[in-house]
C-alpha cells in the first residue's frame, strides 16, 4: 500500500492552534495511547477504536437513544446514559435518534492523504512562521499512518512537530527523527515505581527512548504537567530537570499549569476523572516558583 492511501484513525484537527509549536498551527489528534494518566486532557483519545460519547449538558434525558438501540446498549439512570461498550456496535442509531445531537463517535476513519488535504487548508496562514502538529491520544500509536502523513507535509515544505509520550519501540520512535522538526516529550514522573502506580505503566521506555532522540540530534521540548497531588511536587520537578539536562543540555523545559477542564471530557466517555474536586491551577506567583527550581538546574 503506498504511503497516501494509509488508513489511521483521527478524532480532531484544531486550526489556528499557537501552543502546539512555533508559529499558527494546525494539529491534528491522531486517537490511542498507551499510558492512562488521571488527568487526561483527551480522554476521548487515548482508545485507538472509534467509541460512543455523550455530552451531558446537551442530554434532555428524553431516551430516544435508549429506545432506539436494538442491542440494549444504553440506559439512562440518573440523568445520566450509561453505555455498554461490550454491546455497543456503532451503528449509529442512537446517534441518528437524538433530538439534541448530545451522541456522537469519538473519531474517524481516514487515509494519509485526507488527512493531510484537512492539514493543507491552512497552509496560507502557518507557512512562513508555523506548521503542523501530530498530537492525540498520540502519534505513536499509529506508526505508519502518522509517518505517511509527515511525509505528505514534509514533501509540501511544511513545519512539523510531534507531541508524544514516547512509549513506543525505539525502532519506531526513530523513524520520525528525519520527518520531525521538533519533539515535545511528555515526562511526568521520573521516578519508576511512583509513574506505574500512577499511570499505569513503568517509564524506563520514555527515559530510554529520550535519550535515544537526544543522540539523534532531534529538537525536543519537554513538557511536566503540573498536577496537584501527582505531579507538581518540588522534588519530581528536580529530578525531571535534572534527567534532561544531564541527557540533552539543549532541550528545553516547559512548565504546564494544571487545567480541570478535562474533567468534563471523562464525562462524556462514562469514566471517573480521578483528580481530587478540589484541585486547582498553581497561582502565578508559585508558577514563577517552580521555573525558578527549572532554571537553576538548567543555568547551572
């Protein structure tokens, strides 16, 4: 099969995006990931198959979806819709039921080419000082279909970036050195036992696999999300830093305030957001903090 017709799975592509990457952006979120992190900014993404959502603040609880689904998928208790994905076939009947369109399927079928025709539109606005960005769930998880959709924007001169956990095979992972402009690396917890506690796998792999894009030679960013009670300990953020620096003095270090938002995204794919009801943003004055304890690493 030639690289354009490569089937993925994408479940959004957001225009004119300015944190994804230097300049106006366009990101495309490709769906799976291997990690499950409590406070996933997209939940929706990180099941590599197509699933069902329902977003309760459009649900007017009338139960036509429930009456139309012949599998007996769905029911509504509570207010709330449950959905059986053992039963679920997405054929879209209850879809098609709902008055208030408060049902829709987490993502969709599409070849390299379509998707990067989708990335192209913009191409006007992000091509003298921006790009495109490969996000999700994460690229990784479709191997093949996210370098056939790098090639198609490399060969049309364009930007790109990447945003990874970096949980893949190195065999892989190496396969996006020559068609990736710059990496940003998602390390959340450096040390072993406490990230498989908590994200549900151990990270010698990432770790591993940074220090291979380090010897590449490839441009990395690396993010820590700052979750209260997870990851915004004064300590972790040290060792991070410190892993970094003694590994690619070049990289950079971005810090991530928390965001509580994606509590609602758990929501709509019938799953608890297990981040504490009263977590909330650092301020800005422990924000600056926190880059202070960055910076006298990295300086250094």
């Amino acid at each position: 099969m030639t690289d354009f017709k490569t089937k993925g799975t994408i479940f959004d592509v957001k225009r004119f995006a300015i944190h994804d990457g230097k300049g106006i952006r366009t990101t495309l979120f490709i769906k799976g990931c291997p990690l499950r992190c409590p406070w996933c900014h997209n939940p929706e993404g990180r099941a590599k198959n197509i699933e069902l959502m329902w977003f309760s603040s459009i649900c007017v609880h009338c139960a036509e979806c429930v009456r139309a689904c012949s599998r007996q998928a769905l029911k509504l208790n509570d207010n709330k819709i449950h959905i059986n994905r053992e039963r679920c076939t997405l054929n879209a009947d209850c879809v098609s039921a709902c008055p208030n369109n408060a049902l829709k399927f987490s993502g969709r079928v599409v070849t390299a080419q379509q998707a990067y025709e989708q990335l192209a539109l913009d191409k006007v606005f992000y091509m003298t000082n921006g790009g495109v960005t490969l996000s999700g769930g994460d690229p990784l998880a479709q191997v093949d279909f996210s370098i056939a959709v790098l090639k198609l924007c490399k060969k049309d001169g364009l930007n790109t970036a990447i945003e990874t956990c970096l949980y893949a095979a190195e065999k892989d992972v190496m396969r996006f050195v020559p068609l990736v402009d710059q990496f940003f690396v998602d390390i959340k917890i450096l040390d072993e036992e406490k990230h498989k506690k908590v994200i549900g796998k151990g990270n010698s792999l990432i770790l591993s696999n940074f220090k291979a894009l380090c010897k590449a030679g490839a441009q990395i960013c690396v993010r820590i999300p700052l979750i209260p009670g997870f990851t915004d300990d004064d300590e972790n953020i040290r060792e991070i830093a410190g892993f970094v620096v003694a590994n690619c003095k070049k990289a950079q270090i971005e810090l991530l305030n928390y965001n509580p938002l994606a509590k609602n995204k758990f929501d709509t794919i019938n799953e608890t957001y297990l981040v504490g009801k009263d977590a909330v943003p650092l301020t800005e004055q422990e924000m600056g903090r926190k880059r202070k304890i960055v910076s006298d690493i990295t300086e250094e």
